[in-house]
C-alpha cells in the first residue's frame, strides 16, 4: 500500500434530467481509474519545481521569441499555400 492515498472528487454540474449526464459520470469515473488525475497531479508538481529550479538559474529555460522564429516561418509558410490554395478554387470555381 503507498504512503500517501490521494482522493480526487471530479465534479461536472449538469442539469437534473441532462441526456449526457451518464455519458460523462461514465467518461470522469474511466478517467479517475485509468490514473490520468495522478499524472496531471505529477506535472503540475513536475512544472512547479521546474519552474522554481529555472527562476533560482538552473534547470531548464524559457522559450523565447528567438527559439519560436522558425515555428512563425513554418506558420506563415502555410498561410501563404492555404491562401494560394483558396485563390485557386475561386478562380477554377468562376471558370467552371
């Protein structure tokens, strides 16, 4: 038996008489069994350290716009196909 016995009470207000109410006891009670509640539990103390450990200079460190310039190229890289992708069907669609 573990040390330490964590008990989550998952709550979601729906009306008396809602369709979905038993879909979603059904969908939280495979959550809370399956251990999800436990991993979020983990990262959120994971990310807590983590974040304390890169404010006192070590561990890990912050992304900053530098680090995320090649993810704006690719972005702006697709909206310009999509774009292109749009004109095109708007033209085949005129010429149809």
């Amino acid at each position: 038996m573990p040390r330490e016995v964590l008990s989550y009470h998952i709550v979601m207000v729906l009306s008396k008489g809602n369709l979905l109410l038993e879909r979603f006891d059904e969908r939280i009670s495979h959550i809370v069994e399956s251990g999800w509640t436990v991993k979020w539990a983990r990262d959120i103390m994971y990310i807590r350290a983590v974040g304390a450990s890169s404010q006192k200079g070590g561990g890990s460190r912050r992304l900053s716009m530098a680090h995320l310039q090649s993810m704006f190229v690719l972005l702006l890289i697709g909206e310009g196909l999509a774009l292109v992708a749009l004109i095109v069907e708007v033209v085949m669609r005129k010429i149809l």
